[in-house]
C-alpha cells in the first residue's frame, strides 16, 4: 500500500500565498567585533579607559614639562601656544599636570576599585553564609553608609597626613560597604535555589 500526497487544494478552497519574513533573521556575531556590538557599553568605557591608560604612560612625550615646576614669573598665564591651558598661581603648566596627573588618577581608582572589590567580597560572602554574623556585620557596614563618602573621606585625611596611600585607603572605606551589601544580596538569593537544598541533602 503506497501513500499518495496531494499538492493542490481540494476544490472551492483558495490557498494564500506565502508571504515574506517581516523581519530578517538574527546574525550570530562571534569574536571580538560581536562582543563589541552585543556589549556597545563595556566598548565605550574600554575605549576610554584604554585612552586613559595610554595618556598616563606616554604624558613625557605629549609636549608636556615638569609638572612640578615652580615659575613664578609666569603665573596665571592664559592658554597659549607654549601654554595650552595655561599656568596657575605658582606658574605651574596646568597642561602638564593634567596628563600626569592621569598616573595618579588611574592608581587611585584602580586600587579602590581592587581593594574595595575583595574586602567587600569576603564581608559579603560571610554575612551570606553565616546567620550570626550576618546582623553584626550589615550593621557596621549601615553605620559606615549612613556617613556620607565626602565627609568620611575628609575626617580620614583630616585625622592622617596628606598622601596617595591615604586617598586609597579613604575612599576604599567608604565604598567597602556598597560591595559587601551587594555580595549579601546575591548570596542569600541563592541560598534559596532548590539546587543548594538539594545539595545540602545529600551532604556534598
């Protein structure tokens, strides 16, 4: 017994033709130009990160004198052709600070975030995992929330002398706090996952 196909309608019913893809279908991008237009963000801030780099390092050859220069007799200069954005009150190059003081920017930053990121870490994890400590730590971490960053910041310079280490350890304080909150709230979220139940059951 062979099965037969029909192709053409039966009489009395009109077929409607097939119409086109209103939308095209989805183009897989890999490798580093996919992940650039999947994540325009992450390649913004890349981009101006990595400028940033690339000024600190390279500020000796971008037409740049010492920054630290004292010349009275040029104070106040405004921007020129042999000053381009000018000097301060102390005849200082403002052009020249400013690329040097990417380095001491792009420190700071980099290690507050470091710092801040594994100090946060280990509080979070705790404070997830251990009900006991969990109440002693978040209210030291509310207390150091409710003082304003600025205002913790300055009475740590205020109580310590002026130096990059200082500045580190300042803001490291102030942000260690918003970290470990975060880290708590994702570890308690999966404390709750059936798979961790499932796992405490069976003693692995």
């Amino acid at each position: 017994m062979t099965a037969t196909t029909t192709t053409s309608p039966p009489p009395g019913l009109v077929v409607a033709p097939v119409l086109p893809d209103l939308m095209a279908a989805p183009k897989i991008r890999r490798g580093i130009i996919g992940f650039l237009r999947n994540h325009p963000t992450v390649a913004i801030g890349g981009a101006l990160l990595l400028v940033l780099v690339i000024i600190g390092v390279f500020a000796p050859f971008l037409g740049t004198v010492d920054p630290t220069a004292i010349a009275p007799a040029k104070r106040t200069r405004l921007p020129s052709a042999d000053f381009w954005f000018g000097t301060d009150a102390l005849g200082r190059d403002i052009y020249s600070r400013v690329l040097y003081g990417t380095r001491v920017s792009l420190t700071v930053g980099l290690s507050v975030a470091l710092a801040a990121s594994l100090i946060g870490l280990s509080i979070g994890l705790v404070a997830g995992f251990l009900r006991w400590a969990d109440g002693v730590l978040m209210r030291c971490m509310d207390g150091l929330m409710s003082i304003p960053p600025i205002l913790l910041a300055v009475a740590l310079m205020a109580l310590t002398r002026g130096s990059v280490g200082n500045v580190i350890l300042a803001i490291t304080i102030a942000e260690i706090p918003r970290v470990a909150r975060l880290i708590r709230g994702v570890v308690l979220s999966l404390r709750e996952q059936p798979y961790v139940d499932g796992a405490v059951a069976s003693g692995t």
